[in-house]
C-alpha cells in the first residue's frame, strides 16, 4: 500500500497545475477546466486522509462534493455558453463588466 | 387572523410572479381588497390583542404582534390606500405585475411596522418596507432617479442604524429580557441615558416623519417616482414616523418627551410653516404635495410632541387621514399627467374640459388645507387647539401655515386647472372607468371622517389616553 | 320639524347636482335648486312661527375630541331669535335670487353647476347660523369661504375660453386670470381672518374649558377670568369677523369679489355671507359685554372701514364695484352698531341692508344684462325708458340706502347713528359724515345708470323678464317697507324688532331726550338729501362720471398696492430664497455624502473585473492565511 504522502503529493501537483492553469489561461473554458482540476485535486486528498484514518465521513464527503461539481459543470458550462452568445467572446479579460 | 392581514400581501405579492400576464391586476386587486376585508373584520372584532411567541430567544426577540386603537386605524387606511394604488396601478401601468408585486410587498412592511409590539420586529418590517420603496423608485423612476434614491437610501439607512442603536440601548440600559415592548416599559432607562436614547430613536422617527432638517430627501423621492403617482402613495404610507413617536417613543422616553418638548414643539412648528412656505414656490406637483405632506408631518409632530390629549388625538387623526387624501392627490396628478403629459403647474384650463378631475382634485386639496367639513380639519384644529394650550406662540406660528396653505394650494390649482386654455392644447379627456374610483372613494373617506368622526375617534382615542396616562400627569 | 332639516335641503340639492348633473337638462337644475332653498325657508319659516322664549337645542353626534366640558364636542342646531331671523333672511333672499338666477343664468353652460354652488352655499349660511359651537360654526365659517371662492372663480376661464377668435379669446384669457386671481384672493384673505377665529377659540377653550356656545353663555358670567384674556380672546374673533366681512384691514378682496356672477354678488358678497362676522359678534355678545378695550376696537373698526368704503366708492366705474364699496361701507356701519353693544341696532340694518343691497345688486345685474355684459357705468344713462320696472325697484334701493324717511335704510341708520352718538360723538361725526357719502355716491350710481341721455352700445336694451321682475319686486317692496318693522318710541312706534331680538340679545336700551332724537333724526336726514341733491347738481352740470377725489378713490386709496408691496412680494421673495435654501440644504449634505464616499472609491480600484486579478488576491489571501497559521502553529511549538 503506497503511502498516504505519494497521495497528497499528487494531489498538491494537480493543485497547483490547476491554479497555474486558472491563473494564466484566458480562455473561459480553459479556467474553469482548470477550476474542476483543483476541485478533484481536494477529493483526492480527501480521500487519501479517508483512507489514512480509517473513517468513512471524508468519503461521503466527496460524494456530495462529486454531485455538486456535476451540476456545477452543468451550470457553469450553460453561463459560458450564453456569455459567448451575447458577447461572441470567451476570454474572461474582455469580460469586465463588474468594473468598480 | 391579523397574522394573515399581515402576510397575506406578500404572499400575494410572491403569487404574482408566478401568475401569468393576464390575470396579475385581478390576483392584485383581489388580495388587496381580500387584506382590507381581513382589516375590518378585526375591527368589527374590536381589534386583535397582543399576541406573542419567542422568535429569536437568545437574543430576546419576540414575534409580538397587535392590532388595535391607533395602529388598527393606520393599518385600515393603509389597506385602504394600498387597494386604491393597485387598482389605479393595474389600470394606468402598462404589464404591471413588478409594479403591483411591490406594492403588495410593501404593504406586508407597513401592516407590519403598524402591528409589531416588538421594537426589533418593528425594525425588521422597518426595513421590509424599505426595499419595496427602493425598487419602485429604481425600476420605475425618472431620469435623475439615482440622486434621489440614494438621498432617500442614506437618510433611512442612517436613521434606521441609530434607531437599531437606540433600540439596543434600552434593552441593555433597562436591563429588560426581551424586546417586546411591554418588557421595556416594566423595564424603563432612567437618567440621562433616556435622553440620549431618544435622541437616536428620535433621529430616525425625524427621516421618517419628515421633520426639518433632516426632510431633504423626501422631494426629491416624490419628484423622480413614477408618473402614476402609485409609489408616490406607499411612500406616502411609508412616513410613520408620527406613529412610531407615540406608539414608542413616548412610553419608552417619558422623561426625555417631557425635557425635549419645547424644543420639539419649535421644531415641529417650524417644519409646518417653512414647508408650506416652499411648497408656494414648487412648479412641480409632486414637489408640491411632497411639501404640503411635510407640512401635515409637521403638525403630526407639533401634536405628539405636544403631549397633550388632544392635539396627540388631533395627531393620530391627521396622520391616518392625510394618507388619504394625500396619496389621492398624488394619483390625481398622475392622472393629469396621463392626459397632458406633464406634471407641471402652469398648464391651463384643464377643467374646462375635464370638469370631474378639476372638481375632485379641487376637493381632496381642501381637505388637505384642512377645510373644515373634511378629515383634515378635524386632525389640525384638534393639534393646533391643544399645542396652544401648551405653548401658544408655537401654534400661532403653525397656524400661520394654514394660511400659506391656502395660497400654495389654490395657487397650483388655479394655474393648472382654471385660467385660459393654451392655444393648440391636446384634448383632455374627463374622469374614465375605475377613475372615478381611485379618486372618488378617498374623497368619500375624507367627507364621511370629516363629518363624523366618532369611528375613528372611537379607536383613537382611548389608545391615545392610555399612552398618555403611562406618562403620568399628563 | 328638525333643525337639521335646514342645511340638508340645500345639502341635497348640491349632491344631487355635483354629481348626477345629467339628470337635469335644461332649466331643471335651476328650478330643483330653488325648491330646495324654499323648503328651507318653509322649515325656517315654521320654527319662527312656534319659536318660544327657551332656545332649541337639537344635538346630533359627536364630532371633535375633549372640546366640550370634559367631553367630546358634538355638532348640533342652535336656534334662537338670532339664529332664527338670520336663517330667514339667508333662506328668504336666498330664494328670491335663486329664481332670479334661473333667468339670468340660463344661457350659461355650467347652468347646474351654477346652482350646485348655490346650494352649497346657502347650506353652509345656516350652519353657520344655527351652530351650537364655535367649530360647528367655523365649518359653515369655511364652508361659505368655498363656496364663495367657487362662485366667485366660477368663469375660471373667461366667458369664451373655447371661442376661436383670437382677439376674444385672449380677452378671456385676460378674464379668467382676473377672476382666478379674485376667487383666491378671497380665500386667502379669509384664511387670514379665519387663523384669527381659530386663536380666539383656542384661548376661550384654555379659559373656560369648552367651545360650545351655550356651555359658554353659562359659564362665562360666573368665572373668575382675567380681563385681559377676555380681551384678547374678543380681539382675535375680531380679526375673524373682519377676515370674512372685508373689514380694514383685510377689505380689499370684497370690491375684487364682484369677479363673479352678479347673482352671486347679491347673495353672498352683500346679503348673506359678508354679514358672518356681524353675527359672530352678535352671537358672542356675552363675550364683548365683558371687553370694554375689544368693543371700542370693533366700533372703530366699523366706523373706518364705513369711511374707507365710502371714500372708495365715490369715483368708481364699473356699476358692480360702486355696490361693492357701498356693502363695505355699510358693513362697517353693522360693526360701529355691534361695536357699541347695540347689538339690535346692528342687526336690524344688516336685515334691511339685506334687503336693499340685494336689490340693488339685483337690478345692476338686469341692467348688465340688458347691454350685454356692459359693466361700465360711463357707457349706460338713461336707461330708465328702456326697462321702467326695474328703475323703479333700483330707485326703491337708492332710496332706502341713503336713508330717506318711511325707507327702511332711514330707520336702521336711525338707530345705529343714535348709538353712536350716546357712547361716542367722534364715531357719530364719522357716521354722519358717510350718510353724506353714501347718498352721493348711490345718487351717482342712479343718476349715471338711469338717468340722463343714453350713452351705451346696444341699439335697444330690453326690459328684463318675469322671472327676474318678481324677485326685484318683492325685495323693492321690502326694501321699502322693511324699516317699519322696528319703528322707535319717538315716532309711535313699539321697537317691535328690538323687542323680538331682545328675547335673545340683551337690549341696551340708551336714554335720549326726544327732542335730541328728533335733531338727529333731522340730521341724518338732511345728510341723505343733502347727498342726493349734491349728486343731482354734479348730473345737471355733467361732471358726474368724474367724481370727487379722482384717481385716489379709484384705486380704492392705494391699499391694494400697498399690501402688494407690504406684504404679497416680500412673502414670494422668501418663498424663494427658502427653496433656493432648501435645495442648498440638500447640497450641503450631498458635498458630505461625496466625501465620507471617497474611501470606497480606493476599495472600487480593486474591483478591476479582471477574473485573473480576483484569483490572483484570492492565492496571496489563502498564502497569507496558511502562512500565518503556519508561523503561529511553528512559534506554538517551539
């Protein structure tokens, strides 16, 4: 059984893939890809610890957070495409509306 | 049933959005009047007494609602008044579900601020009332609409966070284990204290009543809302001020009331005549009746502050009332504006064609100059008779505004309705269909409460003297 | 029969005219309003007939709060020989001119609405007069106030607002900003005076603790109250009084008054409604027989304004404004009597007042007519071969006001120069001296409408009609024979009217020696034909259309300038400066908004918009909260 630091070790990689990735691409699509990579990169830990301590509590805990990022895609996909509708652009850059 | 009187605005009001186009104005209209029934048969019951659960226990909030005496009249005029703003709303407004909804929201906040017997509940439906007023005046007001909301928003937001303040400070001075009113009477602040206390609780009761100078917003409201004149009635409704002084203020600051009252008194009675003095320079109607409004507030506050029997009945009295005729004012000017396109007042001869309107709105400004025979009168010569009998001088010049009034008033009337029709001039067309309603029945209510008082005297009156008799002396 | 019956007549004439006024085509209107009035008078008529020396006293509901004696205030009817005598006067002239106006209306398009004011009107004389408290009494008070600001507006636009000739199209114009401006002007000026009922009412509510007039009338003579808030409370009914009686100082909106239908004029700018405030005086004589310091105030009141009157009368043109000078004039005669407590004297000339005002209002309003709209008095004359009848009723009212013996204006003149020359010889002299004045100036009046050759612009005036002729007869006749009512002692008479007033209003019966009556009865005489006569010389010279004094008294002695300037345009300069105040109010809290604002515009310079940039200080905000967690859980351990 590999030990729980390999986990975790691969899920900071993912973390941190996703947060370069939030933080350098432009495109909506791409952002939240990256989004949903952190997002999995915190179940996987979640479940590495599960596994470490022996408790279930963290695995269910996934399965809410697994069925939340579903609709979530859902719900976010549908604003990115309405925004390229009205807009005819994805790049979040362009997106500034809420400018204080 | 009076937690339904309560509610069922707003679940009308949430009903509506679900309702599709065609059936919201009868949705509306049918809760609406379904809350004024609901209104009389509390009062056919002789009110509903104070009922009271735990909301919040940990921080001593309570649910404790009532309905009688002065708080059951202004909520029956404001059930009455909101029926009468949704009726002329769903004829007037084009696809109005937002409109009514809001309407129907606020009226929830009023009925609410007049049935809470809980000084947290009557800030809760404080602020109820206010985000219905906002959204009115956002979604529907004129082309300088922000400036005036937020003037209108930083008034009360200041005031109700001072009120919150004061609120706090006498459940913790008073050491009294819940808000709920008759807690902090058992419970009461002594020393100086009190004063300082009133002073905040008086702040915001002075946004909302309006008194001078803190009145700044209130123009500029009525001027940016909407031409129908519909959220012109609710703010009209929203000025609860007067009652709140009375109905908290001076039990809960009987000694600060007494210290205050000259000082009070003087102010009040300047609000009177320097509103009314203005009101004679306004161009714009809704301006105009705004300022003629803050005059009424004026001898609202003259009278409670007062203290005396009479003038506070007088008060009360004119404070139900004058939303009556007031908001009836304001629809009518949003009728004139309908068929002229224009709420200023130099336009001319409109009565020659539109006899009924000119008649009317000619009627309900003499109630509101307090014409005797109408409600109005019985309101201000009952304020007037018992602030002079505390401090003569300060009603003599409060008096002097009866005077203005006259020319304010006939002065507006005469260039818009009398006088020579303009060359050229659109037709005007006469009082139509449920017209004749939304002007006829507040006139109907002015004459019948002018002449015989004894209903709402009936209600008034003991409420007034039981408060008064808690201050003791007096 | 009820009291209340008295104004609901009326009261439901108005209703059903204001609001179902299509129910009455044609002359219907005029002929319901008049029935109602009749009814009145019928009611009136009866309650005088079995009125017995205790007064009625009818209460009906409760109205104001805590403003009797420890109770609420109720309204109710008050009758007795006072109130009684009014109401007949008010419902029986009344009547006469509501038949007169069926005619001389009855072209007019707003024909209903024209009597629903009407009715109005009269409803709210009787409850004036039958009031049993002083609120009560103010509701009528007020109510007559509209009714006259209505009817005096009542050609808001002009007679031809919708004409499409230019030329009398902005004649119009011209005509309803004048009658507009009359109408309000009257109901300010009222306000002014009626601020001053409301103050007496306040201080006699604080004195003796209620408003209702009998309760008053017992307690008054019995309480222990300093003079001088007597005084006061006397001095502030006088300025109500004065407000609705266009008395000086608040007189000038009663000449500007005559803006209004000539019916309208005849009833309430001289029979009725200006005599409000003789009454109120009259009702609160057992206030005034108290205040020596506020009687002498209203008798010189009264004499002035009689002076003012006269004087103003004296070269005016237009034939309405002449009668309108001389009711002020003869007004402040009713106040000089009420004044001197010869509350009798006072009433007696405003009942023959009423009469011969009415009537000569009413036969103006025949001539007016008869040249079609013509006012002026420079283009009529000899208008006494075109309509003799009503020559004859307008030299029946020349008469009887210039107080020429059998006349009833001789004998109420009579008695109220008698007062005056009891209790002050000054106020005599100034009496007299108007008796002069006012026989000139009505001499005038007859001299250039009837008499002479005719100057007018209508080829054949008409005669008017029956409808008009009764009234004008039946008030000449009374006009004529009214004064034998209350023939004094010195002549064989019994003073049949002071005796019935006296029922109700102490009589201070004064002490002259005959043979003194009789020299001032010869005075006053000589001062009406003397002013008579003076008018005839000026016609037979033909320097009549210019009368003494000139412009001075064509301007009504400047006072409406005066007040302009005084009072009207200083008020409109602070109405100004206030708003512009007002609005500054709001700019000075606006500049404190903009500034405590300020600080929220750095936080709005981190709102970029940018997602990357919120991402961004989301990573350094976690980093910095890990970091500190980390160098706190790193410090705890070491």
């Amino acid at each position: 059984m590999a030990p729980t630091a390999y986990y975790i070790a691969l899920s900071g990689l993912l973390f941190a893939i996703g947060m370069i990735g939030v933080l350098t691409r432009r495109t909506a699509i791409m952002v939240f890809l990256s989004v949903e990579l952190m997002l999995n990169a915190a179940n996987l830990a979640l479940v590495a610890f599960a596994r470490a301590w022996g408790d279930l509590t963290a695995q269910t805990a996934v399965f809410i957070v697994m069925t939340l990022a579903a609709a979530e895609v859902a719900i976010g996909l549908a604003i990115i495409v309405s925004i390229f509708r009205k807009r005819e652009t994805t790049n979040v850059d362009d997106l500034a509306g809420l400018k204080g | 049933m009076i937690h339904l009187m309560i509610f069922l605005p707003l679940l009308g009001s949430l009903l509506l959005l679900a309702t599709p186009k065609r059936w919201r104005d009868e949705v509306a209209g049918f809760v609406a009047a379904l809350t004024l029934g609901l209104g009389l048969l509390i009062w056919r019951g002789g009110g509903a007494e104070v009922f009271r659960v735990d909301w919040i226990p940990a921080l001593g909030v309570t649910y404790s609602v009532a309905l009688d005496g002065v708080s059951l009249t202004l909520a029956l005029v404001t059930a009455f008044m909101s029926f009468i703003a949704v009726l002329y709303a769903a004829r007037r407004i084009s696809n109005p579900g937002t409109m009514l909804s809001l309407v129907l929201a606020m009226e929830t906040g009023l009925l609410g601020i007049f049935a809470a017997r809980d000084l947290l509940l009557f800030y809760v439906f404080f602020e109820t009332a206010l985000l219905p007023a906002l959204l009115m005046l956002a979604i529907y007001g004129k082309p300088n609409r922000m400036r005036a909301l937020v003037k209108f928003a930083a008034y009360t937001l200041f005031g109700s966070l001072l009120m919150l303040l004061s609120i706090i400070g006498v459940k913790a001075y008073g050491g009294s284990p819940t808000f709920a009113l008759a807690d902090l009477i058992q419970n009461p602040v002594k020393g100086a204290a009190q004063t300082w206390l009133y002073l905040g609780f008086l702040a915001a009761m002075a946004v909302k009543l309006p008194l001078w100078p803190l009145h700044a917003w209130l123009p500029d409201f009525h001027e940016q809302n909407h031409d129908s004149g519909v959220p012109d009635v609710m703010g009209t409704l929203y000025k609860v001020g007067g009652y709140g002084l009375f109905q908290f203020g001076l039990p809960l600051f009987p000694d600060a009331s007494e210290q205050l009252r000259p000082i009070l008194m003087g102010l009040a009675a300047f609000t009177a005549l320097y509103a009314a003095w203005i009101a004679f320079r306004q161009t714009d109607w809704k301006r105009l009746i705004a300022y003629a409004g803050l005059s009424h507030m004026g001898f609202v506050a003259l009278g409670v502050f007062s203290l005396n029997e009479t003038a506070t009945i007088g008060a009360m009295y004119l404070l139900a009332f004058q939303n009556v005729y007031t908001g009836a004012l304001f629809l009518a000017v949003g009728m004139l504006q309908e068929r002229v396109g224009s709420v200023h007042t130099r336009v001319g001869g409109v009565m020659t064609q539109a006899g009924a309107l000119g008649g009317m709105t000619l009627a309900l400004w003499f109630a509101s100059i307090a014409v005797p025979g109408l409600a109005g009168f019985v309101g201000e010569f009952s304020v007037l008779l018992g602030a002079y009998q505390v401090q003569p001088w300060l009603a003599f010049i409060a008096g002097l505004s009866t005077i203005a009034a006259a020319a304010y008033a006939l002065t507006a009337f005469q260039t818009t309705f009398w006088q020579g029709r303009p060359l050229g001039a659109v037709r005007v067309a006469d009082l139509r269909h449920t017209e004749w309603l939304v002007l006829g029945l507040p006139l109907a209510v002015a004459v019948f409460f002018g002449v015989y008082s004894a209903p709402a005297l009936n209600l008034i009156q003991p409420a007034v003297r039981g408060v008064l008799a808690g201050l003791g002396g007096q | 029969m009820p009291l209340y019956l008295l104004p609901l007549f009326p009261l439901i004439g108005f209703a059903l005219l204001i609001l179902f006024p299509r129910l009455f085509p044609g002359r219907a209107a005029g002929w319901l309003g008049s029935a109602t009035v009749l009814a009145s008078f019928v009611v009136a008529g009866a309650r005088y007939l079995g009125q017995t020396d205790t007064p009625a006293h009818e209460v009906l509901w409760t109205w104001l709060p805590n403003m009797a004696l420890n109770a609420n205030l109720s309204a109710g009817f008050y009758l007795d020989q006072l109130s009684a005598l009014m109401a007949l006067i008010i419902t029986g002239v009344g009547f006469l001119i509501h038949v007169y106006s069926v005619s001389y209306m009855g072209h007019d398009p707003k024909f209903t609405r024209f009597f629903a004011f009407m009715n109005f009107f009269v409803a709210m004389m009787l409850i004036l007069v039958l009031a049993d408290s002083y609120p009560l009494m103010f509701v009528g008070w007020e109510g007559v106030g509209t009714a006259s600001y209505l009817l005096i507006g009542f050609w808001f636009s002009g007679r031809n607002s919708e004409a499409s000739d230019k030329d009398l199209r902005g004649a119009s114009d011209r005509e309803g900003v004048a009658n507009s401006n009359a109408a309000r002007k009257a109901f300010i000026m009222n306000r002014i005076g009626d601020l001053g009922f409301m103050l007496g009412m306040f201080l006699l509510f604080k004195l003796y603790g209620t408003l209702s007039i009998p309760e008053l009338a017992a307690r008054v003579p019995g309480a222990q109250v300093a003079t001088a808030g007597i005084e006061l409370a006397c001095l502030f009914l006088l300025v109500g009084a004065i407000g609705k009686s266009g008395q000086l100082p608040l007189t000038t909106w009663l000449p500007d008054a005559m803006a209004g239908p000539t019916p309208v004029s005849a009833l309430i700018h001289a029979a009725t409604m200006v005599t409000a405030g003789v009454y109120l005086i009259t009702r609160s004589h057992f206030l005034y027989d108290l205040a020596p310091v506020a009687s002498t105030w209203v008798a010189w009141v009264g004499g002035l304004t009689a002076l003012y009157g006269a004087l103003s009368a004296l070269n005016q043109h237009d034939i309405k404004k002449i009668l309108a000078y001389s009711t002020v004039s003869q007004l402040g005669y009713m106040f000089m009597a009420v004044g001197l407590h010869a509350y009798s004297a006072g009433v007696f000339h405003l009942l023959t007042h009423a009469f011969f005002k009415a009537l000569l209002f009413l036969s103006a309003g025949a001539v007016i007519h008869a040249l079609h709209e013509e006012q002026d008095v420079r283009a009529m004359g000899g208008m006494r071969k075109f309509m003799p009848f009503t020559h004859i009723a307008a030299l029946m009212g020349v008469l009887a006001i210039s107080g020429i013996p059998i006349w009833s204006g001789f004998f109420s003149k009579d008695a109220i120069l008698a007062a005056a020359y009891t209790s002050s010889p000054l106020l005599y002299v100034v009496g007299l001296g108007v008796a002069l004045l006012t026989a000139f100036y009505m001499g005038r009046w007859y001299f250039l409408v009837w008499r002479g050759e005719y100057r007018g612009h209508v080829p054949h005036p008409h005669e008017a009609d029956g409808l008009i002729k009764v009234p004008l007869g039946i008030l000449a006749a009374l006009a004529t024979l009214g004064g034998f009512l209350n023939v004094p002692a010195f002549l064989g008479g019994g003073h049949a009217f002071d005796a019935y007033l006296g029922r109700a209003i102490p009589v201070h019966l004064h002490e002259i020696p005959a043979a003194t009556e009789w020299l001032l009865t010869l005075l006053a005489v000589a001062a009406g034909v003397g002013g008579l006569l003076w008018a005839l010389a000026e016609h037979r010279r033909r320097s009549l259309a210019d009368g003494p004094l000139g412009q001075i008294s064509s301007n009504a002695l400047y006072l409406d300038r005066v007040y302009d300037g005084l009072i009207g345009a200083p008020s409109r300069a602070i109405a100004e400066g206030l708003d512009v105040v007002d609005r500054g109010v709001d700019g000075t809290l606006a500049g404190i908004a903009r500034t405590s604002a300020a600080p929220g515009g750095l936080f709005s310079l981190w709102q970029s918009g940018f997602v990357r940039a919120y991402a961004v200080s989301m990573l350094l905000g976690t980093a910095l909260i890990l970091g500190y967690w980390a160098i706190k859980t790193i410090g705890g351990g070491a």
